[in-house]
C-alpha cells in the first residue's frame, strides 16, 4: 500500500509511468515502492515540485514553526546563502518540475553579476518547457550510458568516480555527525548533495561551527564544483541549465571569496 506522500509525487507527475521517467528509473522500479526511498526524496521534489516534508514527512519533518524561531538568531546573509544552496541541489538532483519553473520565472535580479544571473534564470524559466527540460537534464546528467556532465568531485579531482576524494569526504561527514541516508546509493560527492549540506550548516539545519562549514567547503566543494559549473555553461547539451551553470558558477565564486576574507 502506497504512503500518502508517494500517492501526492504521483499524482503530481501524472502517473507512475510519469513520475518514473521524470526521475530517470524504471516504471516497475516506482510501482514497487510503498513509500518514496530517501536517497530520491530530493530527486521526486524538484520533479514534481511536492516538498520533501510531505514526501517523507518521517524523515523531513515539517520544520517551519522550529526554523522560524531558529532563524531569528542567524544572519540574513547565512539565509540567503542557504537558499542559494538550496535551489541549486534541487536544480542538480533532478529535472524541475513545471510548478517549480513557474516559482523560478518569478525570481528577481539586481544590478550584481548574481543578480543579473537570477534574472537571466527567470528569463529561461519563463520561456522553458518541462519537458524539454527533462529531456536536457537526462542529455546532460544521465545519458543512455552517460551523460555529458558527471557531477561528482571524484571524477572532477581524478578523472574517476567512486575514488580517493569521496572516501575523505566520507570521512570529514562522519566527524561531524553528519550521517548517509539510509538506503541511499548516490555518492555523497553528488554536487546536488553536497549543496543540500553546505545549506543545512548555513542556516543551522546541520549543526556545526563555521570552521567546519569553512573547511568543507575549501576541500571538497571550491575544489571543483565552480569547473562543474562552468562546463554547464559550454555543455552542447544544455539551454536551460547554461544559466544555473552561471548562476553556481558566480555564487561558488562569492563563496570562495567569504570564506578566504574571514580567514
């Protein structure tokens, strides 16, 4: 029997045939779930736009009374930063979902290189066709034997995936508690998830002082991922993802810059 936050993923997909492609496994895969495995929690959300805490509520409680209290203490920037993270794991995790680019078209920009790279994502979110989009994100992410982007440190640092860099950054999450979902198979040097925990220690979801934040980012985020970025934006597959490719790339960049001037 299906869980109500996989009969809510469904019904926002269209189906199960629907939802399996969206998220680029098979159908039988989806039909056999009783309930959404954690390691595609993040997948499902930004394909059908449903939040996580009510895809998995056991696992993504719904923590908006707690982060709102929380949040008075932390700085806006730390914030903003953490929605920066935040939007580009879901961008990274899966193709987005047409209520997501609908939320996206209404972004605004400012005179900033960031502010000029959230409109110009509003921009193409206006004008883009789910769809096409899946098709670009499957083109560029997933492939028929790869895509054309592999987004993960290892490869970026060695050439390989699943090598030396992903064992130390096993390690580094374990010493500050920081644990692997259960039942998840994608390596945690996945772009999306390490945005998804460089957001939760920005605005406290993850707990762990600033020299953590610090050091994880210098080692196994500034490493590589602004190269990543900047692929997307020459990547013959993308049209959509050149301007989250512009976007990571200007904000990896502020981030390496915060972080060296508080050194």
């Amino acid at each position: 029997m299906r869980d109500v936050g996989l009969d809510r993923a469904i019904n926002a997909a269209g189906g199960v045939a629907q939802l399996a492609r969206k998220i680029s496994i098979s159908q039988p895969s989806v039909s056999n779930w009783s309930k959404i495995p954690a390691r595609r929690v993040m997948a499902v959300e930004a394909a059908t736009g449903v939040p996580r805490a009510e895809l998995r509520p056991d696992l993504y409680p719904d923590q908006h009374h707690e982060r709102t209290v929380a949040r008075d203490s932390i700085d806006p920037i730390d914030i903003a930063r953490a929605q920066e993270y935040d939007l580009l794991a879901a961008l990274l995790a899966a193709a987005p979902s047409k209520s997501l680019l609908d939320r996206l078209a209404g972004l605004s920009g400012d005179g900033t290189p960031l502010g000029q790279a959230h409109a110009s994502l509003a921009e193409a979110a206006s004008h883009a066709n789910a769809a096409q989009v899946e098709r670009e994100y499957f083109d560029l992410f997933v492939g028929l034997g790869r895509g054309e982007l592999l987004p993960y440190a290892s490869y970026y640092l060695t050439g390989f995936l699943n090598e030396r860099p992903l064992s130390r950054l096993r390690t580094d999450l374990a010493a500050l508690g920081i644990a692997r979902a259960e039942g998840n198979s994608e390596p945690e040097d996945h772009a999306a998830i390490l945005c998804e925990i460089m957001a939760g220690m920005a605005d406290g979801r993850l707990e762990a002082p600033f020299v953590a934040q610090r050091a994880l980012f210098d080692k196994h985020v500034s490493s590589w991922m602004g190269r990543l970025f900047a692929d997307m934006e020459h990547a013959a597959s993308a049209t959509f993802y050149r301007t989250v490719g512009t976007l990571g790339r200007l904000f990896i960049e502020i981030e390496r810059r915060g972080f060296s001037f508080a050194k």
